[in-house]
C-alpha cells in the first residue's frame, strides 16, 4: 500500500538536572549538553557543596544562554524540594539511591520520566590466574582517584586465596610510590585529594571504627584527620559480613579485601545485595569470565581494567534498579532527553480498508493467509 514509517525524536521539554558534588562540572555540564542537543530547555541544580565550582558554572551559563533557555538554581534542600514539586517533563539525577527514591516519588506525583545515576558498591572479582601487578595498579588508580568519591569507584575486592598475599603487596607498593609511604607524607601528597567536607570525613572515620571494633585487620592506612578532611589510602582484611562497611557505600578511599575459594559463594554473595553500578573482574580464564557474566547483573561491567567504561562515548552509562534507572552518554545520553515518537504515513492504497467489516466474501480467506504468513496463533 505504499505506506512509509519513521521515529521523530522529540525534544522532552522541560528538564530538570540535579548534579552532585564529587564531580561538580561534568555531572552538571555533561548531561546539559545532551539535553541541549536533543531540543530541551534546563534548569541546572548544583550541588550546594561546591560554591565556588557553582559560581563558574552560573556565571559561563549566563553568558551563553537567556533564562528561558538554561538557568541555574543554586541552594539546599528547600531549594531542590521546591524544583521537584514542579511538573517537570524530565528529571535527571545523578547521586545516592536513598535521594534518588526520594526524586522518583516527586516525579511519580507528575508521572514525569526520570533518569536515575546511582551508585552502590561496586564489587571486584580476581582470580588465581589474573596479572596482579597490573590489577594492582589499576584498581589503586581507580578506588583511589578523587579519593574514592566516584560513583563507579571499586568498592570491596574479592581475591582468590591462593595470590591475595601477592595482591596486598602489589597494592602496598603502588599506594608508597604513587602517594607516599606514611600517613604524613599522603596527607601532602599533591596527587591525592582529600574528602570533600569534615562530615564525609567523620562518616569514614565512623566505618573504619565500627570495622575495628568488628575485628577487621588494618593492611595499611586507617588514619583520619577530620580538621584537614584526610583518610588515609586503607587496605582492610578480615572484614566480618555485618560490619557497616560491608553494606554501605564506602565513597572514600578505603578498599575491603576478601578471600574466595569456591567462586559459587563468590557469585552468591554479589547476587544477594542490590544490583551494582559496575563489575570488575581480573581474569585470564575467557571461561570463567563469561560465566560471572552470565551469572550476575549490573550496570557496566570492566574485564582486566576499572572504570574507564564511564568514559567510553559508545557505550551507555547507567545501572539497575537501586544503581540507577536509564542510561546516558553519546548517543544514549541524547535518547534519554528525547521522546521517540512513532509515526506511520498511508500510502496512496488504504490497504486496512480490506480489513473493515463486514467479514463475508473473502476477506476471511485473506486476514488467514496474512496471519498464517506472520506466523501468529489462528484468531478462527
């Protein structure tokens, strides 16, 4: 019948993105320009944490943009009550899964569409047959870059028995060389960052002292200095499973380490907690790669490296359920401000007509051989 289709990507229409602290500009402007190519108009919610990166990114905004276009609202928790008791036509959030429930129950209230970056804890899986030194020296480069304070950041280590010795002193020797062997020396260390406020600090602080009086084994670090916002890079051992440390998200540079001997409890243990934002396994076993794969769920996942899938621009970035809700970056990113809108053009033979009661003649005859040629169950 001639008939022509085709998806019109629609702009949402007005957008509201909520960024958080660690990675102020990029979480900020990174999803913008998404909104932006995909036709939106933005209000822009920054983190109240970063005042001074809040007041570059108000001040490039109003140079570029009109208000009707992007504006930027700076402020607390009133502030960000008031913007999600608004009937946004899109809500993106990037931060903890405890405020991203809070943000999914606004939009529920407008049946507003949401994209939720999360977090969790980020689980590592290494094996017998893994190249520790590399391992090693990427993990340390991922759990401790920005100080722990990313969302994709390793967060525990489960390590085959029989190489977790010669894993700790690879991850030793990397954290001596990088940043300094003692707590004084990492403390002034220009390539290690320090927590963001005194009270992140204090809530480090608090699951190292739960996990000591728990019986945890201090590898290396464990300092805290809570005037100067320093945690020292800490290796821990001998974790017990109901310690706080094991079920929240560490958000700082403290690493958990885990010996595994049979890869089913492994796999267990990972599938009995909410669903991570990122997996990571060092392996040379193709096999036993594939399988953990197969076996688990999470957002991304990073085979022999860390976190350098959040920066690849054709993947998509997000997580499941408590980790996150949608995608972005690249073309995904583009999508998740957009409303595909199908649509179907009549050729110049209205061929439905043929199937406009009444049902005598032939037409029978015809509607069978179209459904028997689509394969569908007989409707008579």
């Amino acid at each position: 019948g001639g008939t022509s289709a085709w998806i019109e990507a629609q702009p949402r229409g007005r957008c509201l993105i909520v960024a958080p602290w660690n990675f102020p500009l990029n979480l900020c402007f990174g999803p913008l320009v998404s909104a932006l190519a995909a036709g939106n108009t933005v209000i822009l919610k920054p983190s109240e944490m970063t005042p001074n990166v809040s007041a570059v990114m108000v001040s490039i905004i109003r140079e570029i943009f009109k208000e009707d276009e992007v504006a930027v609202f700076e402020g607390s928790l009133p502030t960000s009550t008031a913007l999600l008791a608004l009937p946004f036509d899109h809500i993106f959030f990037t931060g903890s899964p405890a405020v991203g429930k809070v943000v999914m129950a606004a939009a529920a209230k407008h049946l507003t569409s949401v994209t939720l970056e999360l977090g969790g804890k980020s689980p590592v899986i290494i094996d017998e047959t893994a190249d520790l030194k590399s391992a090693a020296e990427t993990l340390m480069w991922g759990k401790l870059a920005n100080c722990g304070q990313t969302c994709v950041a390793p967060d525990h280590v489960f390590v085959h028995e029989s190489v977790k010795d010669r894993f700790v002193d690879e991850c030793r020797r990397v954290i001596g060389e990088r940043y300094g062997k003692t707590a004084d020396e990492q403390k002034v260390s220009p390539h290690f960052a320090h927590v963001v406020n005194q009270r992140h600090t204090q809530r480090i602080g608090g699951l190292l002292e739960d996990a000591r009086a728990r019986g945890a084994r201090f590898l290396l670090g464990g300092e805290v200095d809570v005037a100067s916002a320093f945690v020292a890079p800490t290796l821990l051992d001998n974790i017990p499973a109901d310690a706080s440390i094991m079920s929240e998200e560490i958000f700082g540079p403290v690493l958990p380490i885990i010996a595994w001997r049979d890869l089913d409890v492994v796999i267990r243990e990972i599938n009995a907690n909410h669903k991570p934002l990122a997996l990571y396994i060092w392996s040379r076993d193709k096999a036993r790669t594939k399988r953990i794969m197969a076996e688990t769920s999470s957002g991304g996942v990073g085979i022999n490296h860390c976190v350098l899938h959040y920066a690849h621009g054709n993947l998509p970035f997000g997580g499941v359920n408590n980790s996150g809700i949608g995608s972005a970056h690249g073309h995904f990113g583009f999508k998740a401000f957009s409303h595909e809108r199908a649509v179907l053009k009549s050729g110049p033979v209205m061929v439905a007509k043929l199937f406009f009661p009444p049902y005598t003649g032939f037409k029978p005859k015809l509607i069978r051989m179209v459904v028997d040629s689509l394969k569908l169950p007989k409707l008579f």
